[in-house]
C-alpha cells in the first residue's frame, strides 16, 4: 500500500521497474557477510475497481488494522511487485544470481 503522496508513487506510475531489497543483519561481524536478497521487479498498480483489490485489502487489514482510518481514501493504492529476477547473497563468495522461473 502506497500513499499518493510519497514521491516513489509518481515515479513507479511513470517507471515500474523497481527493487526490494530483504535481509537481517545478525547482532556481529561485518553486515556485508550477512545474507541478503535483492529482488528486482515490476510494479503493478491495482485499480480499485480490480476484484483482486477485495482480498488484499483484507490481508492488508488482517496484519494491519490501524489501517482501517486511512485504507479507503482516495489517495492510497496498493500495488503489486511482480518478480523478474533477483541476487541472492548469501555472504562472502556465496553470490546466486536467480531468474524468474526460479522465484
């Protein structure tokens, strides 16, 4: 769920190519060894007259209720990555580069 007023809004609607980036730095050592997963994928905004859009509101509620307030106004939107590729790091010299068939 996005606001329409966060400036990544207006530059995924004009650009949906985008990454997330998912990792856990461990309490020691060097956070470059720790393992981490760059996903790189397209965003899909979904209409909010979109029958999917019933379900991932309900999800959305589900792990976020406070959202209640706020889920329905005009400027908000959810939208959806859709993976392409990504590069897994599994730490020093454990590099995998995945495809979209393996995601």
């Amino acid at each position: 769920m996005i606001s329409g007023l966060a400036p990544h809004f207006r530059a995924l609607r004009t650009h949906p190519d985008c990454a997330v980036m998912l990792g856990e730095v461990g309490d020691k050592g060097d956070p470059l060894t720790h393992p981490r997963l760059m996903i790189r994928a397209t965003a899909g905004f979904i209409a909010p007259d979109d029958p999917a859009r019933t379900e991932v509101r309900t999800r959305w509620l589900g792990r976020n209720p406070k959202a209640k307030v706020y889920i329905d106004l005009p400027d908000f939107a959810f939208v959806r990555l859709v993976p392409q590729s990504a590069l897994l790091n599994g730490g020093f010299a454990r590099a995998f580069r995945l495809m979209r068939e393996d995601l």
